[in-house]
C-alpha cells in the first residue's frame, strides 16, 4: 500500500497532499496529457510511482495505462464501477473516436491530436449517426463533457468557424475497437424516440 508520507520524505520536493492529488487528478480528468500545462506536475510524479498508483487504483476496479509514446496516462473504471455517459455524449465520444481513426490512417494528426472542423464533424455525426448534429449551444456543451473525460477540447478557429475540434490521443485507450462496433447501436431506428438516458 502506498505510503505518501514516507514518498514525500524520500522526494524533498513533493508533500504528501502533492501526492493524493495526483491520484484525485487522474481519477477526475481520466487522462492526463504531458503537454497540458496544468497536468504536467500530476502526470510527472504518477509516472514516477506508476506501479503504486497502479496497485492503489486498482484496487478502485480502475486500470491505469501509460502511453510512452504520446505522452499521456488513462485511468478506465472497469464497467461495474464507471460512470455512465449521457446518451449524446455517448453518440459524440463514438463519432470523435472514429474520426480519430481516420485521421490517424490519412496520417493527418500532429502531435497525436486530430484536429476536426465543424463542417466535417457535422457530416460525420450525419453520416454515422443519422441525425443532424446538436446545435451550438449544445454542442459546446457536450465537448466540456469531453473535455472532461479527456477525449477531445475546442479552441478558437482561425477561420470564420466558431471553433475547431481537437480529438486527443487519449480517446483510443478509453473508447478501444470494440467501441467502433457500437457505432450502429446508436443509429436510430425508424419511429425512435430521442432521449438522453445514460448508454
């Protein structure tokens, strides 16, 4: 079992609050990305004691996995202890993963971040989904929902687009293959009421 009192000592640099943090950190954000400024702290001193915050979450029913190579940690709750996502967020998470996906085979990701104009999110989430994309306001309102479980952000287009998505490398540990398959659950059939129960 961890002991951050003793870590901290050893450290001299991080208190034991410094340590708890971290953990509660990656719990509520779900992944942590390096290069995110406000994360780089957290990111750093789990990574350093990855194998006691392994067993710690673990124990939670929580897998942690590093990913080397982009620079990021996910923390997924086994099914019996994860949260549910609202139905949209659930259609939305699956459209950005699989525009991901795209992405990633047309080799047109830098840094491992897909970046995804609303037009072409729009045609996506039609084209997958059949059904028009939410609206602006609910949309943005959405992408703090995925913001939150680390899956994607928005910032301002350059363009005369309100703002562009930005799919992290993060989505493809939290929404693995298998989430692709779900892509035709989700498609509405004929005479279906549209609700946003948990999925």
């Amino acid at each position: 079992m961890a002991n951050w009192e003793r870590l901290a000592e050893q450290s001299q640099v991080h208190t034991v609050g410094d340590f708890q943090q971290a953990g509660y950190r990656l719990m509520m954000e779900q992944v942590l990305y390096a290069s995110d400024r406000r994360s780089r702290v957290a990111y750093d001193l789990i990574i350093k004691h990855l194998a006691i915050y392994r067993e710690l979450l673990g124990k939670l029913g929580v897998v942690v996995v590093h990913n080397p190579h982009m620079s990021y940690l996910v923390a997924t709750p086994n099914q019996y202890v994860a949260e549910k996502m609202r139905l949209s967020e659930t259609r939305l998470a699956l459209v950005l993963r699989r525009l991901y996906d795209d992405k990633i085979h047309a080799t047109d990701v830098v840094a491992g971040e897909a970046f995804v104009e609303l037009i072409e999110l729009e045609r996506a989430y039609k084209d997958l989904l059949a059904r028009e994309l939410p609206d602006k306001a609910d949309l943005r309102e959405l992408l703090r929902a995925m913001k939150r479980y680390g899956l994607a952000k928005f910032e301002e287009a350059d363009d005369d687009q309100p703002f562009q998505v930005v799919i992290r490398p993060g989505i493809v540990d939290v929404l693995g293959e298998t989430a692709l398959l779900q892509l035709a659950g989700h498609a509405p059939v004929a005479g279906e009421e549209e609700d946003d129960e948990a999925a």
